[in-house]
C-alpha cells in the first residue's frame, strides 16, 4: 500500500490459498500469507469488537448519567432511557441502508474508517455533555456511525471466498459476543470510578482503532465492482426491495427478522425474570450474562465453520433454530435457574443461524450490492429493537402478578421459541431444489 493507505489495494480473498514463492533454485516454496490481507481482516474484526465493546461499556452507565440529569427521579429517567433506546434502534434502521449504499458507491475503506472517528469524537461528546440534550444528540450520532456494521460485513464478503462466507460471517458474531462478555463488565468497573469514564475510554479505542485502520486497511471493492448512490435504493424501504429480489432472499430475510425479534426477549426480560422468579443478585445476572456472550463468542469463532462443513449453511441452519427453541422452553420452564443455565449453551446454537443465512443472501446478489444487501440486513435488526421491547415486557407483564390473564413467567421466552419454529417453516419454505453446501 503507498503512503497513507489511500490507493485501492487488491485483497486476496480470505481463506483462499496463498501463491507458493519460486526461489531461484527452481523448488517451490512454503505458502506465504500476505501480511496485507491478514492485518485488513484483523482490523475488521477488531473494529466490530470495539464497537460492541463501546455500546456495552455505556450500557451500565447511561442510566446512571440520565438519572443524574433529571435530579434523580427514576420514573422520569427510565421513560427518557426507553427514549434513548427507541431513538437508537430508529436511527440504526434508517441510516445502516444508506451507509451500505454509500460503501457500494466509494468503497469501504473510507465509510469503516469515518465511522471510527466520528463514533470515537461522539463518544467523547458525551463524556463531556453538560446536559442532556447534548446526551440525547450524542445517542443520534452514536447510532448512526454504529450503522457502518454492515460495511464491515460488505468488506468481508468481498475478501472471502463463497464457501467460507459463513465460517468469516461466524468470526464476526464472535466479535459480537466479545463485546457483549466485556463491554458491560469494563465499563461496570470504569463506572464505579466516574459514570464518565466509560465513554472517555470508548472514545479513545475507537479513534486509536481508526489510527491503526488508515495504515493497515486497503479499499476491498474494486472500482469495476461499484454502482451509483441512488436514494430510492438507500432507504429502509427500498433495501426491503432489494430483500424481495427473490424467493431465497425474502425467505432468509424473514427468518433474520423473526431471529432477531425472538433476542430481544432476552435483552429486555431476562434480567427482570430472573428477578422475580428467582431474585438473582446483580452479580449472578451478571455472569448469566456472560455465560450467554462467551456460548455465542465460541460458536461463532469455532463451531461454524465447522457445522456448516458437516451439514451444509441450510442444515446448520436448521440445526440452530431448534436448538434456540428448546433453550428458550428451557429457561421459559425452569423454577429454580438450574433448567436455565442448562439451557443458555443449547440456545446459543442459534449463534450458527445468522452466519449461514447471511451466507446465502449474500450468494443472491452481485458485488455492486452487497452493501446495500449487508444495511438491509441490519436494518431488520433495527425493525426487531423497535418492536420486540415493547412486545415482550408487555406479555411478561401480563402473565404475572395476580393480574395475570395466565400466570406463567416464562411465557415471553415461549413466545421466543414459537417465533423460532415460524422461522424455522419459512426458512424450509424456501428451501431450493440444488441444496447451497
């Protein structure tokens, strides 16, 4: 790469095998792997993991910041942070299809490292807001320059083979889980030092992280490969019309946006379920938590590949919605949490959903728009932050207390599973003829 890191670089797909060297004896070599293609990669994954690592650093914090704006009252704060929350799902739903069609149109490159920076200055806008407005314009910003998600799954799938997309799709769930094991846990100790503290270090490691990317990260969409920024593409509605392409496309879609919806039962009921049902401490929710982000970490890094290779990206697939419905009924069931840190590894398997589905959209599509294709994809998470918080804490309201219309506690993670099993029919829906190994 010259000076800078600005000229386009060709990346060898990853996972390919590396040219064998012809020393002047004439006997080939031992493969060498270009250092260039394995430092690109590296930063992506670490730029994924810095990201999460950010949003879980706050995640313990942001409500002690908001109390502390409104004088300390708790139900005004926790109205302002469902605000904060529904912003932030909204925003990451708008923007991640623009940002995705901006990297089709000028490359990767700059968008990966213009989100470091600019999450890396908001960060530090909020460590130093006066005030919360200035907070609340923080947790825009934040959540439009944490959309470049999807530009980082675009720069994998353009650096990595068709038959090992789902293994790299994998690696990059495993940053996910990285994140969501240490971002609450670091910036749970950083917090009881200053509530401020998290979002200085998080502002530091994402503009170091984007230091580091402008010397290591080389532009992995040729410009051949580019297509025009057009509006009608680079919104929510006109990525669902990307989705709608084809029959697979829509299929998988459905089943990511069906996933995601049944997560956020945990990410909004479990914490309060294990609360009234078995009156957890905060430290055992804590490492509950964790158990849940390391199961993830290692399947995504380990088991994928692997179970893709044995059953194939529709079959692993498969393999990993059933699986997450048995481990919700589980911890649905479970009366004293034993039956529910039984259940956390085999609901963890869905860990190898994601990958293989994004695996297979991203073979229905040309280079030209898999940024597009890769915001669409998170755009449905956004859909599922916006619908499933509401949905779940209200059917866990309404199924205990003497209130309830049926009192069963676990109810929301049954409903979890039901959705599982609805994702499961559609993904066998559109199950074609030539099975995608």
């Amino acid at each position: 790469m010259s000076e800078g890191g600005n000229e386009e670089m060709e990346v060898s797909p990853l996972g390919a095998e590396p040219e064998l060297v012809r020393p002047v004896d004439g006997k080939l070599a031992a493969p060498q792997v270009p250092e260039g293609r394995r430092a690109a990669a590296t930063f992506i994954f670490l730029t994924v993991t810095l990201d999460m690592l950010a949003l879980g650093m706050i995640a313990p914090v942001l409500p002690r910041l908001i109390t502390g704006f409104m004088a300390g009252n708790a139900v005004n704060a926790a109205q302002m942070l469902g605000i904060f929350g529904t912003v932030f799902a909204g925003i990451q739903f708008l923007f991640s299809p623009v940002l995705g069609s901006i990297s089709d149109r000028f490359g990767r490159r700059p968008v990966v490292l213009l989100s470091n920076f600019g999450l890396g200055l908001d960060y530090l806008l909020m460590a130093w807001a006066p005030a919360l407005a200035w907070l609340f314009v923080g947790r825009v910003i934040s959540g439009l320059t944490a959309s470049s998600v999807p530009t980082a799954m675009a720069y994998m799938t353009d650096v990595t083979p068709r038959e090992k997309r789902a293994s790299a799709f994998g690696m990059l769930g495993a940053a996910f889980g990285m994140g969501f094991v240490l971002g609450p846990a670091v910036g749970g100790i950083l917090g009881s030092v200053s509530p401020r503290l998290p979002f200085w270090v998080a502002g530091g490691l994402s503009l170091v992280n984007g230091m580091y990317g402008v010397f290591v990260l080389p532009e992995s969409l040729k410009k051949e490969n580019r297509s025009p920024f057009s509006w009608k593409r680079a919104n929510p509605v006109g990525s669902v019309a990307l989705l709608g392409k084809s029959k697979v496309l829509m299929g998988m879609a459905a089943v990511l946006l069906l996933g995601y919806t049944a997560q956020q039962s945990l990410m909004n009921v479990y914490v309060i379920y294990c609360d009234y049902r078995y009156h957890w401490s905060d430290r055992t929710v804590g490492l509950s938590l964790a158990a849940v982000g390391i199961a993830s970490g290692l399947y995504g890094a380990l088991l994928v590949k692997r179970a893709v290779k044995v059953l194939g990206e529709r079959g692993a697939m498969s393999v990993g919605l059933i699986c997450g419905a048995i481990g919700w009924v589980m911890m649905g069931y479970s009366k004293t949490g034993l039956l529910l840190w039984a259940g956390i590894p085999i609901l963890n398997l869905m860990s190898i959903v994601w990958p293989s589905a994004q695996s297979i959209m991203s073979a229905e599509v040309g280079p030209s728009q898999q940024g597009q294709m890769q915001g669409a994809v998170n755009s449905l998470r956004g859909m599922a932050g916006l619908v499933g918080p509401g949905l779940f804490t209200y059917i866990f309201s309404k199924s205990i207390g003497v209130g309830a219309v049926i009192h069963a506690p676990g109810m929301a993670f049954y409903v979890a599973a039901g959705i599982l099993i609805l994702s499961l029919v559609v993904a066998e829906s559109v199950r074609p003829r030539k099975l995608v190994k």
